[in-house]
C-alpha cells in the first residue's frame, strides 16, 4: 500500500477540493435561497440546485474524502497532535454538513425559519476549518 501513497494522497486532496467547494457554495445558494418567495419557480431551481450540489457532489467526496484520508492515516500512523486537530476539524466540518443537509431538507418543504444573515455567518465555518486543516498540515506545529 505504501508504494500507493502518493496516489492515494492526490485523490485525497481531490475529494477534498470538491467537498470545500460545496461547503463554501452552499450556504452561498440559501443566501440567495431565502429571499426568493416560496412555491416561486426562482426557488424550485434553488431547491433542484441545493439537492443536487449536496447529494451528487458534497456527500460522494465526503465519503471519499473520509475514505482515502483514513487510508493515508493506515500507512503513516495517527502520530502527531496535528493529526489529532485536524481530525478534529474534518469531524467538524463533517457534522457542519449535516446541519447544511438539514437546511437542505427544510427549504425543499418551505419551511426555512433562517434569515441571509445566518447563512453569510455560517458560510464562515468552512473557511475557518480549512485554515486550521492545512496550517495543521502543511506546517505541522505540533
């Protein structure tokens, strides 16, 4: 497995890029999302939008994302405090995307209770994380 490793990595960074991409765009679309009346057919084209940017993209590479990450985990061990952070923030990130599938569900039934401004503030936490993630991997400091 280790002569795979730096394929195993490339992928692992692919799948993450297309995550992030999806936890940075759709808090972006319920923005836009909330100030569309409901039964509207501006907001049936979100909905199809934000059904499919979650189930199509952002759930298959969590999935993968997860997959090849403890693939990596099982070739170079859980050393380092930095893994354990990073970790950390991946199970973050992790259960931010079931509150964004749960927003999903709740504006397919119209029945979201959230205003813009609690999207653009949620819309936040992804940054964060993957500031923490890659100084955590990137320069180790601990």
């Amino acid at each position: 497995m280790a002569e795979f490793y730096l394929w195993i990595k490339a992928a692992h960074l692919m799948a993450v890029i297309a995550w992030m991409a999806g936890l940075f765009y759709l808090p972006r679309l319920f923005v836009y999302h909330v100030d569309t009346a409901a039964g509207s057919a501006q907001s049936e084209t979100f909905k199809v939008m934000e059904r499919r940017l979650y189930k199509a993209i952002m759930v298959p590479a969590m999935i993968a994302s997860w997959l090849l990450g403890l693939t990596l985990i099982g070739i170079i061990g859980l050393e380092g405090i930095w893994l354990w952070v990073k970790l950390t923030a991946v199970l973050g990130l992790t259960g931010f995307q079931g509150l964004l599938g749960r927003h999903v569900r709740l504006f397919a039934a119209d029945r979201n209770a959230h205003s813009g401004r609690y999207f653009r503030i949620i819309n936040e936490v992804p940054t964060l994380a993957m500031v923490l993630i890659v100084i955590m991997v990137i320069v180790k400091p601990f």
